[in-house]
C-alpha cells in the first residue's frame, strides 16, 4: 500500500508516518529527511538545497523528482511507502503519477490532516527530535518519558532543525498555501482524497489514519 501524508509543516506527517513505518513495516519517505541527509554529507543537492531551506523556500521539482525516482528504486519500496513532505507542487504530483505508473506501482490513499494555522508556529518551534535514531518529540507536546533520554533509543543527543524558528515557518506556511495547498484538488479530482482531523492528539489521529488504511 502506498499512501501521501499532505499537509502544512508541524500537521503531523512525520509523526504519524514513523508511527506506520514502525508498526506496518511501511517505509516513510520524507524529502526533508532526504535534503537534510544531503546537506550534512556535503553532497552537491544538499550544498544546493540548504540556503533555499533556511530561507523556507522549496527546492527546485527537478531536484525533488529526481531524488524521489532514485528512492523509489531501492528494494524497500516495493513493500509500501508513505509520502511525507513529497509532493509539494502540481508538477511533482504529476511526476509522481508517472514514476509510480512506470514502475508498476499505484497510489491507494492521500490522506490531509487539517489543521488550525495558529497551532502550527507551537508546533513547529517546539520539535525536537533524537540525534541518534530520529525519533520525533515536542517541548510541549510529546515529552520523553525520562528528561533527556530518548524513549526509542536511550540516546541523551537530541537536534532542533535550523529552519524551525518563527520566521521560516511563517514562509513555509505561505509556500504551503500557494504552492502545496492546490494538489489536495488534484488528489480530490482522482477519488483519493481523505481528511482528517490533525487538531487531535496524535492517537487519535493514527486511530483515524488507521481506520482509512484498513477500509482500503
Ligand atoms: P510535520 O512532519 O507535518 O511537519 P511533525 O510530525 O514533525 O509535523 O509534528 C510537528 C510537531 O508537533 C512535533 O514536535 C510533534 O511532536 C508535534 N505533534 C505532531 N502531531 C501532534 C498532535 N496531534 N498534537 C500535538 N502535537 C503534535
Ligand atoms: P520538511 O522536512 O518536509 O518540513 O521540509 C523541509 C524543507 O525541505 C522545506 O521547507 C523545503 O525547503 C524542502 N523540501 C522538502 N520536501 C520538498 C519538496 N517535495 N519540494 C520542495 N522542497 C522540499
């Protein structure tokens, strides 16, 4: 089963997509994980990608598109994946449906968690996340269960993103809504589309997440 998360930054996707990833075997794909990774290597996309980043702008669909069909071509694909961050414009959706038609993949859900705007500055200004094994937390509104150890892994190492400040969140929500928000039509134009509520506490969401992939 292969899904798309949609959704501003801080709805929840990557939440909930480690959350599938770890029960359902599904493997998240996360283009913002995948820039990151590029940046910390130093490869030639990630010395591209960082300024636009921190500026809390996107990065070109070329570089998108071709990141993702690389992805795609690994074996773990084959079993399930979960979008998350991916796509991100009108153009890369439509890649997307090429890519996945090529490789004789198919689409089953999109699933958007909306959202009340006001929350998500919190939201985002408040993730954290472990150093070592990527597990994700909030000041607020996941705390790990002992100070200063990560529940996943025990690490004490913990990383904040350097684009997840006021600022750059209130550029990536305008992004968002010029740029993102159209392909929920997209998606609705194709029978995919399916709303939840992004606003509920995180089990509440994977119950409702889980309910759509079980029905499909
Ligand atoms: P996204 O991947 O959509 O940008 P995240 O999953 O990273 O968003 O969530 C942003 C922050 O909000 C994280 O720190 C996460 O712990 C927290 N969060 C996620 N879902 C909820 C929720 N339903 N209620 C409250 N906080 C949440
Ligand atoms: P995210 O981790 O999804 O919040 O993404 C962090 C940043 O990476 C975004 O603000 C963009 O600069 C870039 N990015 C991630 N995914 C995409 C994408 N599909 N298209 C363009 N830029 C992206």
């Amino acid at each position: 089963m292969n899904i798309i998360l949609l959704g501003p930054p801080g709805a929840g996707k990557g939440t909930q997509a480690q959350r599938l990833q770890a029960e359902r075997g599904m493997v998240q794909l996360s283009t913002g994980d995948m820039l990151r990774a590029a940046v910390a290597a130093g490869t030639p996309v990630g010395l591209k990608a960082k300024a636009v980043m921190d500026a809390g702008q996107l990065v070109s669909d070329d570089i998108m598109i071709a990141l993702i069909s690389d992805r795609l071509e690994q074996p773990d694909a084959k079993g399930g994946v979960i979008f998350d961050g991916f796509p991100r414009t009108t153009a890369q959706a439509e890649a997307l449906d090429a890519m996945l038609a090529e490789k004789g993949l198919k689409l089953d859900s999109v699933v958007e968690l909306t959202v009340d705007e006001n929350a998500l500055v919190e939201r985002v200004t408040g993730r954290f996340s472990c150093a070592k094994c990527g597990a994700g937390y909030h000041d607020r509104f996941k705390q790990t269960r002992v100070a200063g150890v990560c529940d996943a892994c025990g690490s004490t190492e913990f990383k904040r993103r350097p684009d997840d400040n006021e600022a750059t969140v209130r550029q990536r929500m305008a992004e968002y809504h010029e740029k993102t928000a159209p392909i929920s039509n997209y998606y609705a134009d194709k029978g995919l589309l399916k709303r939840i509520d992004g606003m509920a506490d995180m089990d509440k969401v994977h119950a409702d997440l889980a309910a759509i992939l079980n029905a499909g």
